[in-house]
C-alpha cells in the first residue's frame, strides 16, 4: 500500500534473517477489518499509516531459511505466526503480559510491515509447527481465532457459562467457537445479517436477529459488532455476576454505558487488547476438530488482486472472511 | 420520614423478634448518602419511596431480646449490623452471592424500614458481636468500611498495587483505608474540597486536588465520587493491565468511557453493589487499629435532630460523617 | 442392604414428598466404587454403616409426585438427581461451597438411603430436567461425569492445559472426557489394564500403560487411580506451575509425597470433594455430544441382580461401569 | 567458603560490570538457613557445592559503578538486591513466572557466588532503590521478607483469613508480618521455642507452644518450621475449603499426608519456591511501618566473623537472624 486506497505489487530482495530469526514463505493470509481500515481510511485509534506500509498479519507459511541461534523450528516447518514480537524485559513482559509491551513490534500496525509478501521475515519464537492436516488457509485463521479465544479467557468464561456473542463477523463467529470448545454451556449469536445468521446456525450456536428484543439471560458477554449501542444492550441481557468482554473495535469516540442500573447487577467489563500466547490451544483446538475455521472463508485471492480482498466486506454483503494466496499466480 | 424532606418522631410498641431474629437497642447510626437521596428526593434508580420509611442503615448497638431458635448472639451482647437480609435459597444465594439476591430485604431502602428507631427487629444472623474496646460509632462506620472493603476486593486489589482513590468522602476515605490495609503500595486521593483533602492527608494518603493534571501511573482505580467525567479521567491514569471498581453511586443515566482507548490498556472495570460477608475483616482491621474510622464522625444528633443529620452535608461544606444517637435524649 | 454382602429386596410404602420434595420413579442407577465399599466393608473413611441401607447415588428417572411448594420441576419431568441436599444456612453454604456444607444429607451415606428403590423421595431443588434426547442412563451417569468436571475445575484447568489422568476407571475417563470439552490442548490417560486403556482411546484420549516410564510434561494431573504411588508419581510428571487434583480415593492412611522435590516447580495440589453446581454444565455437554458417556457401560441389571452389580469390578476384569434398572422386573 | 565448614577472607580484584550490571558496595548481608546449610553440609536437595562459593544472598548496599546500558540506577543509589536473575526467554519468564525459570542465576546457589564479598557485580534491574529512611539492614532482610509476601500470595491468602504460621523464625514471623500488612483477620504463630514465641507476641501476633493440641480453625496454614509432621498437622486445623501453603524446606525425602481425610475440607495445598516480583511491596511494608523487620536481628558480625555468623543457629538457641556487615573491619 502506497497510498491511502493504492496497492502496488513489487518486486523485493530475498531476505537474510537476523541470528533468531526466520524467513517464512508465506502460502495464506487473512484480511483483517484492520487491513481495510488502513486500506480505507490511513488510521485506527492513534495508529496513522504515514508512508508505504505492507498489509496482512492473518498468515501461515512454510519456513525456508532460519538465523544462525534458530533452535526450535527448521527449514520446510510448515507454520503459523503470531504477528506480535514483544521486547521481553519490560514490566509487561516480566509479568506474562507481553502482548501489552509498549515496544512491541506488529505485523502490519504502523510503521512496521505486514505478510503481504511472498518472503517475509519474522522472529523465529514467532513460529508454532502445524501438523500436516491442517490446511496453510486454517493456520492463517488461528490469528482471529486467538482474538476470540482471549477473549474468552478475559471474561473469565467458566465450564457451562450461557454466552452471548454480539456480531457473527469472523471474530464473532470464532469467539462462539472458542467459548463452546472451552466448556461453555450454550452459545447464542446475534447479528443483522440474515446470510451470517445462517452461517452461524450452520455452526451449530444458537442465532439471533440483532434487533430482536433481548429476553434471555446471560453469564458472559462477548462484543464482537463495534457496533453503537451493542455493548450495553448486551450488559442489560447478563445475570447478576455476569461478565462483558468488549472484542470489537467501536469507532465511537465514547462509549455510554448505564453504569447506575448496571451495577445492581455488579457486572465485570474487561477490555481486551489481541491475545496472549494463544497459538498452542488454537491449534490443538482445530486439529482435534474441536473448532472448525473452514466455513469462514467465503473468498480467495492472489496477491495482485489484494485490492479486492480488502474491499471485500463493503462490496459483497454476503461475504465473511477474504484469505489471499500470495504464491498464487 | 412520612413525606418528602419531613422527619416524625413517633412512639411504636416494643417489638417481639421472630424465632430467628433479635431486638437491638440502637446506639449509633450513621448518616449515608443514600438516606439523603430517599429524604430529598425519595428515590435512588428504581428504588421509590411511597409511603411513610425509617431511614438509616448504618447501625450498632445492644442486643436486648433474642428469638427461641437464636443461638450465636445473646442479649446484652454489643453488635454491628449488617443491613441486608438474604434469601438464602436462589441461585445467588447459593453460588456465595447472597448480596446480589433479588429478594434482599435491606434497612431503609423501600419498602424496608431502617434504623433510626431506638429498638430496632433483624435477623440475628446479622448480627456480629464487637469488642468491648470499639465504640459504637465504630460499630456504625463498618457498613461503609465494608462497602470500601468489597470496593477493593471487587476491584482484584493485590498486595502491592498503587491505588488511586476519586472522591475523599466517606466512603472514598474508608475505601483507601482498606486499600491500604489489604496491602496496597501507595494509596492517593483525589477530591475538590480541601477540608477533605486534609483529612486524607491526616489519615496517611497522599492527597491531589481532583483538577490537577494526571501524570501518576496506578494498578487500581477506586472512584468514590459520583461526579461526572470522574471515572473515564481515572482510568486514563492506570496501567496496562490497570483494574477499577466504581463505588460512587453516579447520578448520570449513561456514563460516556472512552474505550476504543482505554482497550489498548486492556483495562477491567467492576461495578460494585455493596459486599459480600465484611463484617468480620471490618471488625478485625478497626479492632487491630489497621483502620481508624473515628475521624471521619464530624457532627453528632439526636434523634429528634435527624432532619438536621440529613441535611449535614449540604449545609456544612467542611463535614463528613454525621452520627445519629437514638438513644440521646 | 441388610448386612455386610447381604442385600434383600423389600416392599415399602409409595412414600410422599414434603411440601419442597418430590417423588421420582428411579429409571437408572449406576454403581459406584463407595457403594461397592459399603457393601463389602461397611465403611469409607469416618462413614461407617451400622443398619439396613438402602445403596445407589448415581440416579435418573422420572417425577412422579411433587410436593405443595414445588415450582421447578412438574410431574412427567425426566429428571437426573443431583445426590447431595445442604442445609442452605452454614457458613460453607453462604459461601457458595454448599457441597462442604458439615450437615449435607447425600444419597446412600449412611445414615442416609438412596436410590436402589423404585420410588425415591428428594428435596425437589436436587433435581435437573434431562432433554428427551439424554437417556436415563446418561442422566445417571451426570454424576460421575460431575465429579470430572469438578476435578478439573479444582485444578484450574485452563484451555491449553496438557492433561494427564492417571486411572482409566469410570471416573478417569469423565474426568479426561471433562477436560477435553473444557478445553485442554491434549489429554493422556493412563492404566495398568489393556481393556480400559483400548476404551481410553476409543474415546479419543491419548493412552500410556501405567508402568511407562515417564517421560512427557504436563500442566495439570488427574489423579484417579486411588492406588498407591500414583500420585508422586504423576505430579513428578508436571511442569513449572503445574497443577494436581487428587480425585480417586486413597485406602492409605498417610500419602507420602517428595514435596522438597517437588517445590522446585512450584505445584499446586487440591483435594476435591465431590462436585459443586455441575448438573447444569454436565447435562449440556453430554446433550450436544461434546462428552458421550455411552461407552462406559459394559453391563446391565435388574433390582434383583444388585448383588451381582455390586461385585462386578472384581468379577469381570474386562467391565468399567454396571447400571441398575430399577424398574426392570 | 573454600571446602565445607571453611571460611577464608581473600582479596579479589575490584569488579567492573557488564553493559547491564552494577557493582554493589555490600553494606548489610543477612544470613540465610541455606548459608548455614551449605556450609555445613554442602548441599540442599541436589544443589551440591563442588568449590569454593561465596556464600550469601540477602542484601543491600551503595551502587558504585553501571554499565554503559544501565538507566535505571545511579552511583550512590542505596539499594536492595534481588538475588535471582531469570533468562527473560523461556516459557516460564514470558508467562510473568521468571522465578521459575530453568536458567535462573541465583547468589549463593552453586555455581554461582554470593553476597558476602565487599563488592559484588549482578544485573542492575535486580536492584530496587530504598528511601533514606530505611537501613542497610532492613533493606537486607527485605529477601525473607518477600519469602513470607510470596507465601501468602502462593496460599491465596484473602482479607479476613485467619492464618496460622507454624514456626517462629525468621521466615515464619515475617511470614506472619506479610499475612497481618496483607488484611489477615488474626494471625497464629506456633513454635517450640519459648524465646521465639515472646518475639512472636511482641510483634503482635498469637503464640501458641507447638505442642498444644489444636482446637483452633483457620482458613490459612503457612508451614514454616520445615520439621517433620507439622505440615500434616497444620493442614488438620484448616477449615473447609482452607489453604496451605508449604514455605519451610524440610529435609524429608518424603512428607506423609493423610489426604484421605483431608479431602473431606477440600483443601489446597501450595508449593513455594522462593518469589516473584515482590521487592516493591516489600520496600513499602517496611518503608510505611506496616512491617517492623528490625525485631528479627538478633546478632551482628563482620566479614571475617562470618563462620560464627554461619553457626549462630546451633551455638545461641535464643538467637533469629544474624547480619553480617561486610564493610565492617
């Protein structure tokens, strides 16, 4: 990406990897509502895109070169990454925190670049081995589905915890995943769309038209919409005890919330920022089958068609997730 | 109270408890907010006053009958009271969140009648004897002690978390004394009032006026204010990983966060609906002197003076606690 | 059971519930080891039976009659019975930890009967309606699938968790069943018998024979052999910050562990009784196929045949869990 | 220490420290259960002295020289050192556990020299600046101290707890200081020692003679003394659902535990080792007065009286912590 809207395919040096890191040649990569976001308008939050940045953090591949101190994965490893690099001396860090480490490097957030490349180099302890059943497109998903899992873990979701999960979007949708592979009791969708109502059903969660009048009750609220209005309308539907995690990214500058009526309920809100070492749960989740990431891809892409992956979601309403092949030709 | 602002000091026949209950002689009750909120303008959320109520929640005093099937406390036995009264079957009840029980019946909030009465009719459940060395006022001031306790326990308080307390009232002092007794590092209050700020001082806190411009950093947000714009500016000041509990009852409908921000953080908010099983740790830290609750009792009344009590706090700008002495002829 | 190794089938009374109890036709019950215990040496632990006693805690069946102040359950319900009734007012029951209520009455303790009896009567409050789906024999078997679930949940089990479940009897393979669908990253059983060890990985678990020498990491251990050394043994197998729950029962008076050794790791080791609020959980797990309970039953018998049930696991090497069909003639 | 029971004073050359290290003038030196282990008889579990050591690992000083990269301390800075320095690398420090971590570089541990030298080089971010107000001998024991913090933290102690702490040394009663500062509701020290328990009472906490049988119930157990059967013991005198907490090494290959019966309560059992980032709570207990650490030194020395500092335990039954202060001539 060039410019705001502007995607341009160029031709690159192969890289050399630094003493621990990897080169990967990347065969998958997802498109993330950030992508588009940058794509579109140049910013999230306090994140500004100021000069040429490459795209994509979704993204599995197969490792071709390794640094000289690489110990743990080898040449033709099929992998998944975690776009994060974290400093590792912090106080974040230090207290198992390091997806919060205000020096971390990540894949595509401005000024760093992303997996939009057909070589791309990362560090190694970045990488977590795939098993050979699972598809280079599943270890793409393992990143959104990371989001939906810590998700879970930030509400605190216990064993037979009812669920509501606000937004059927890819992370919606992985986060009612991640809740019913981690002992949720039972897991109920809302969205506006009827086509990603139906996909969730065929899931197997329980699907809800989003302006349906809420009168069910809750242990655990996952907001996954970004949605106005969504995250409170959620909190009214939990029980006493019930706990919130905000999961998508509002675009509102304040969220307002009934705080004074909430509290009779004493409710717990925890904000979530990504994930935290989740790759080996992920995997072992969609390798045993226990989570199945297939049905979330609805479209594919080359490399130079990248422009139509990023613009997918506002061009085909009956899409949901868009993966880009960047060795395909 | 028989009507809106108006205090009637009536005779009622001497009560006989129920096979479970006791009659306490009331010694001291404290004056809360809430009592004046119901004597201004009968109503706090959905809780309506609609006929004639005894106010006061916050009350010790001597055991003087006790029922046939009572057998942990004993007249003339000195007790602090806890106000609410649970179920003791629903779910709530029996997950240990008797708190949060829907058919709580708890003094002075409507239908219920409260305390300010010279013999007063309760479950002896809750009563919790107090040492001879503890004054009764002392035995008063652990209701709001406990709500600083829970406020604290609520907001995940771990030994060593700088703490930031909004609001220098009553219960924001009470607040930080417990922070400080369950093993915060440092402990600031905020506030607008300097005759407050001074206490906080005199009690051992650090004290900043409530306008002065954030740069500390803290673990824990305690906001005791109630005060508009109170709770998003403090989570503002606090760490990543920084949890806060809102204690202060706002006033507001919707209360605006900026979340979209403050998720970077990956902040948790805890709303705070009284507490859950204090009065014994309340008793221990007054006992022990790990809290002082005396000097927050800054005006004494009779209880032919209650209307006077009510008012305290907006008569009297330099006040805190007003007592009430049912017994005080 | 009249005697010790003696039971007799008698003719009582069609008993009639109190205002809160109801009556249940019991459909199924399974054998459990401490009801083989009861039988064969008239103890466990400090509860010794010293009369005629009706054995069986694992129960389902249906409502036959419902007390005047039942409002839950109706007559017709298909029911699974959760065994244990506390008294809701002791310190362990406000706490939320009712099953360590100290005067809990549970099914087939002595001196309390159970539910070897066609018509058995409960506090109502006990009882789960069970989807027309679940079979009355998976409903009877929601109890020792409960007491997996419990298990893992005194582990802190968290999603990711590497399991290990020493003992592949009835409770060793819930539990492992438990903990795959709360979402642990594998799951390792293992057994000194081949034929428990070939049902382990039917049911999808990793099996090992128990006298392997270790060799592999885990987070957390199940312990649910009971048999001697097992559970050094296995917490020698966790990892730093691993996590142990000895669930098996231990005829040892005294267990002795390298806790000077194990130190270094910093493990954790709870002891678990029974099983906390699991009916709910335990009823949707098994009723979305997530935990399938069906495999565990390798025989079957009437009333008459208890006897023969109860000495099964010592009879019949190759047989895991037998099931009473009260009703069966 | 050149060879077991030997101590020899040497001159070394003045040290000059890596990028990232600081060279501490040693000012206050306390001397630790281990120095004494290792200098009498060589090992603790399989930590074996196979050459000459520097003994020591509780201490403060004056920074006299950084490294090139050191930001966070200055020359003159008086400070508290914390004696282990983690990888930051592996599993166990990116999870916040660098305690644990396998690499881990402790003072006085073999290989690794000690304290107990004029000048001694370590990781400046093991180093945490003290206020004037606090000694050098405080700030030395600020180690044992965070060994009692850690201990409560491992047991999960809550505000309210009533903890009983078995042994009155060093550890215990800064065992029984943390649990008090950290919202204990009563504290319980027991010991066989009458000079110790009158230490234990003057600092505040009950005293109980060892042998006294046990009617008392706590929600705590911190098992300081290391002597053989006083784990089990004290796990007796929990309450349902109590903790324990295992702080004393004791040198029993095997601890018998009657866990058969201890399940009945539910109870959990915490390993210790060591502790994790407490060296700011700790400076803040001491700093604030909430912990008096100065009652435990009972004897001082200088560097070359450390073999009498080393066997004070065995030769002066009424002694708790010498310090050795190794600028003293």
């Amino acid at each position: 990406m060039t410019e705001l809207g502007k995607i341009v395919v160029e031709e690159r040096p192969d890289p050399d990897p630094g003493p621990l890191e990897a080169v990967v040649r990347t065969e998958a990569v997802g498109v993330c509502g950030s992508d588009t976001a940058y794509y579109k308008v140049g910013r999230i939050g306090d994140y500004v895109v100021d000069g040429p940045i490459i795209l994509g953090h979704e993204v599995a591949g197969e490792v071709v070169k390794v640094g000289s101190d690489v110990t743990d994965v080898r040449v033709g490893d099929r992998v998944a990454i975690e776009p994060g690099t974290p400093c590792r001396n912090c106080r974040e860090c230090m207290a198992g925190r390091y997806h919060l480490c205000p020096d971390l490097v990540f894949l595509a957030t401005p000024p760093y670049d992303g997996a939009l490349i057909q070589q791309m180099t990362i560090d190694a302890r970045n990488l977590y081995p795939i098993p050979d059943s699972m598809t280079y497109e599943e270890g793409a998903l393992l990143e959104p589905l990371s989001v939906g899992i810590w998700g879970c873990q930030r509400a605190g979701l216990e064993g037979g915890d009812d669920v509501l999960v606000t937004g059927a979007g890819p992370v919606g949708l992985l986060a009612a995943a991640s809740a019913r592979a981690l002992g949720a009791g039972s897991v109920t969708v809302t969205d506006v769309s009827d086509f990603r109502l139906d996909l969730a059903k065929q899931m197997g969660f329980d699907a809800e038209h989003g302006d349906a009048p809420g009168d069910g009750d809750f242990d655990v609220l996952l907001e996954c919409s970004g949605a106005p209005g969504v995250l409170a309308q959620g909190m009214r539907r939990l029980r006493p005890a019930g706990r919130a995690a905000m999961i998508g990214m509002s675009k509102e500058e304040a969220i307002g919330l009934p705080l004074s009526q909430l509290n009779v309920n004493e409710l717990t809100l925890s904000l979530v920022n990504r994930y935290n070492h989740t790759w080996p749960l992920a995997i072992e989740l969609v390798a045993s089958g226990r989570v199945d990431v297939a049905p979330l891809v609805t479209h594919h892409f080359s490399l130079a068609e990248s422009a139509d992956a990023l613009t997918l979601a506002s061009r085909v309403p009956d899409s949901v997730k868009a993966v880009i092949h960047p060795q395909l030709s």
